[in-house]
C-alpha cells in the first residue's frame, strides 16, 4: 500500500516512533451489496480503507479513498462509528496507531475494479453473505456499524 507523501516526510524526521493518525473505512452499500476489496500487500478483505490528507474532511477522504481504489464514485451520507485502533507496527517497522472513523457511503457509479495497485480484486459482494467473505472481526463490525439504520454514531469506549 502506498504510503502517502506527508507521512514519508514525517518518517524522514521521526523515524520509526509511533504516528498518531486519523484513518477512514468507507462501507459502500448498494442494495443488498456491499463493496469489498481484497488488498493486494496482505490478502485481507476489507471494505475500502485509507488515511485522511492533512487538512482534507474525513468524509471527503472516504469518497478519495473508494474512487482511487475501486474506480467506484460514491457519497458519504453518514458518520456510523468512531474508534480508537490499538497500536501496530507495519511490516517497515513503523508504528502507529489509527482513529478509524466509519463512513456509510451510498453507490453513484462505476464497476469496481483494482484501480490503483493497492487492492488484487474489489467487487460487490450479498450483505446477507458477509459471513463467508473472509472478513476479519473488526472490519464485520465496521460494516455492521454502517448497515446500522438507526442513524446513529457508535463510539466505543465511554458512549
């Protein structure tokens, strides 16, 4: 996965010590469909997921994300959970540590496709199915935060 450029420089004057950064997941719903990605560093499926610019609005940076990734134009329409990640150290040896804020997007255009080489596949895949798409824990629960249709933001820890 490419690293953006600001963080290059960062790591330039810090190194490897621990970056505090604002990440986003943007689960794109259309229908009974949800857009997945299989990322092409580590094999993992995920929905569509990237690191906010400075100075760019998360929601903004989610719709960034999907349309670099995927070839897809979606429109973030809610804010569905905010969570504080634990620290990680990638596979560079850098650490960091995420605030991981959930968009529900909602499909425009496109067909998905693996647009920029971060991802090895992206697709839609049933909503009702999500149990048997090789999701990790946390990201069935990113999801299920955004299919959430209470209009309600999650967040953990003290709510």
């Amino acid at each position: 996965m490419p690293t953006p450029d600001f963080i290059l420089r960062l790591r330039e004057k810090i190194g490897q010590d621990p970056l505090w950064l604002i990440g986003v997941t943007a689960v794109v719903v259309r229908g009974d469909e949800v857009l997945l990605v299989e990322r092409a560093d580590n094999g993992k499926v995920t929905p569509v997921t990237g690191i906010v610019d400075p100075g760019e609005q998360p929601a903004d940076a989610a719709v960034r994300e999907v349309a670099e990734e995927t070839g897809i134009t979606a429109e973030a329409t809610g804010l569905s959970r905010v969570r504080s990640l634990p620290p990680m150290t990638h596979v560079n040896g850098a650490r960091a540590q995420y605030l991981d804020l959930a968009f529900r997007c909602a499909y425009v255009s496109g067909e998905p496709h693996p647009a920029d080489g971060e991802n090895a596949r992206a697709w839609w895949h049933p909503i009702a199915e999500l149990d048997g798409a090789g999701l990790a824990a946390e990201m069935r629960d990113r999801i299920a935060a955004a299919l959430d249709s209470s209009g309600t933001t999650t967040f953990e820890g003290g709510r």
